[in-house]
C-alpha cells in the first residue's frame, strides 16, 4: 500500500442477527474499531483504532465524490456554499459564532493537556524509558495539527486571497510610480 498512514475502511450490513436495523452510535463504532484492531493484533498486524480527535484532526475527510469532482476541476455545491455563506458574512462585517467550534476546541486543549499530563507522569517515574517516552508525547502534542475547521480554513484562504489581491493591486501602483488617475479623477 503507498498510503503514508494505512488504514481499513469496513462495510457493516445494516440488518443484525435478529433481522432488525442496527442503529449504531458513536460509542458504538468507537468500540467495534477497537474490537477490529484487537483482532488484527491477535493475528500479529500492528493496528490501532485512534478516533480522529486525538491525533489532532478535528476536520473529517472530504467525501469521494466531492474529491472525485475536485479533481476534475469541478466545484462542489458544497464548497460554492460555504464560500457564498462565509463570503456574505464577511461583506456584512459580521461573523457567525458557532457553538460547535468553542466545543472542538476545548475538547482538544483538554486532549492536549491529557497527553502532558500522562508525559509528566511519565517523567516524573525516574526510570530513563519512562523519560524517553515522555519527550516523545511532548513532541506528539507538538506536532498536532493546529485546531482548524472547514470553516477555518476557508475564512483563511479567503483572507489571504483578499491580501493576494490587495499586494497585487498596490505594486501595480508602485510600479506606474502613480495611481491610474486622469486629470486628478481616478478611473474605473
């Protein structure tokens, strides 16, 4: 597999043992990933079942067809949509606050504060392992991806096309040593 991290995606037939429809939860999923992983360990396959927010990744993957037309330099409503939301708001002079993003982020500043504190521990055991394993959780929160949402990253590349676009048009006017004016009134 080429992948850099190589991972397993599984189908679940809906209907369970009794013939009705599963419903799994959250706590649900988390747990069968475990359980999988434990199984490829037993059989001797290195596999860890990490939920996406203590690696740091509070973004969720981009479904396949939104790649599939990314990559044909189609753009997704979904992507048009949130530039028109994130744009109108931006035209307004406001910005929306969103619960959910005070949530993701203190959900992982305590993550955060969870692996130093197990790398403390660690350190404070005295034995020279235990003191290597701490720097290496000291190096792994590090090296957490900071906290950025879709939305984020969005309102960011806006912000820098914005800058791009106001850098371009003022060494346009450093490079005609004058603004574009015509007998002292600016044209259009």
């Amino acid at each position: 597999m080429n992948d850099k991290h190589p991972h397993v995606h599984l189908t679940v037939r809906s209907p369970g043992h009794d013939g009705k429809r599963l419903n799994p939860r959250k706590a649900d999923l988390q747990a069968w990933r475990d359980r999988f992983a434990g199984e490829l360990r037993l059989r001797g396959i290195a596999a860890e079942a990490t939920p996406r927010r203590t690696r740091g990744q509070v973004r969720k993957a981009d479904r396949g067809a939104v790649l599939a037309l990314r990559k044909r330099k189609i753009t997704p409503d979904v992507d048009r949509l949130a530039r028109e939301e994130e744009l109108s708001e931006v035209r307004a002079g406001r910005t929306a606050k969103h619960a959910w993003d005070e949530q993701i982020k203190s959900r992982q500043e305590a993550i955060r504060r969870r692996y130093l504190d197990y790398a403390a521990e660690l350190h404070r055991c005295g034995v020279a392992a235990d003191h290597a394993l701490a720097r290496q959780v000291r190096q792994f929160v590090n090296d957490m991806p900071a906290v950025e949402t879709r939305r984020h990253a969005l309102k960011n590349e806006l912000s820098e096309l914005a800058s791009s676009r106001r850098r371009d048009a003022k060494q346009e006017v450093d490079a005609e040593g004058h603004d574009k004016t015509r007998g002292g009134e600016r044209t259009k």
